[in-house]
C-alpha cells in the first residue's frame, strides 16, 4: 500500500483535532496527529478515546466509500492492522475498535435524531483487538477469526 505525501503539519493537527472524541479527548488528538501524518486510502473520519480509571479504549471509524486510492479486500486489512499498530504506539489505549460505515439512504423527511431515529449508516466491517493480542491481528484478519465483515461490501473491494 502507497500513502500520498503527508500533509502539512498546521493540516494534521486541523484534522487531528476534528475528528478527535470521548471523554479522553486529548489522548484521541494525540493518536489522530499519529495516523493522520499520512494518508490512507480508507478514511479516518472518527478517532474516540474513552476511559474509567487506567483503562483506556480506542476506536477508529473508516469510512467505507470514496477510498483515496485502490483498496482491495487485502489492502484494506494491511491497512487496518497498520492503523491499530499506530495506534497503540501512540497512545496507552489497551485495546482499539475499528469500525467500518457506509451511508445508508434515508426517505425524505425521515427522522433521523432522537428516539425513533432511522439509522443512517451501517456498519461493514469491525474488528476489537487487546494490546495482548496484537501479535494475533494479522491472523485473525486473513482467518476473518472475531473479525465482522459485511459480504455484500467485502464483494465490492477492488471492483
């Protein structure tokens, strides 16, 4: 897999700071400017880092339409696990979420917010990794071993 040139500092930590959430925001800001100094074909739309005590989770959101570059069902696992690898190199998150989403349509004059909201999105791939089992990752990824992939999006990788 190929990046495109890095943007700008002064960009990363734009990009960083927008796209950082939960209730440890400046940890989710510091892995944001960790993997958003490059760019990867699947875009990292949401970085969140919630935590109680110690225990820090993170979870990384993709998007899963209009790629940057080519992106195959391979592809897009090697960049998954470089992603979580970062990750944890990073920050001291002890486990990280990726989810996958792709917009779903939604009838004009739906609701979308509140209690009888209809989704807007669905998710199509996900996958929960503990920093002590990150040497299993890319197992689990060729295996598909605890790893969710919808098959109906997985087909349309590389097409």
């Amino acid at each position: 897999m190929s990046a495109a040139a890095a943007p700008p500092g002064a960009l990363v930590d734009v990009n960083a700071e927008a796209r950082a959430a939960g209730n440890r925001r400046p940890e989710a800001v510091q892995i944001g400017r960790a993997l958003l100094a490059r760019t990867w074909p699947a875009q990292v739309t949401k970085i969140r880092v919630d935590g109680a005590g110690s225990h820090e989770v993170a979870g990384l959101v993709l998007s899963g339409v209009k790629f940057h570059g080519p992106l195959d069902a391979a592809g897009f696992t090697a960049e998954v696990a470089q992603l979580v690898r970062r990750t944890f190199a990073a920050g001291g998150v002890e486990e990280v979420d990726v989810w996958t989403t792709v917009p779903l349509d939604v009838a004009h004059g739906q609701v979308v917010a509140g209690d009888f909201a209809m989704p807007t999105s669905r998710i199509v791939f996900s996958v929960t990794v503990r920093r002590d089992g990150l040497a299993d990752l890319e197992r689990r990824l060729r295996t598909g071993d605890g790893v969710y992939w919808a098959a109906d999006w997985k087909a349309t990788l590389g097409s």
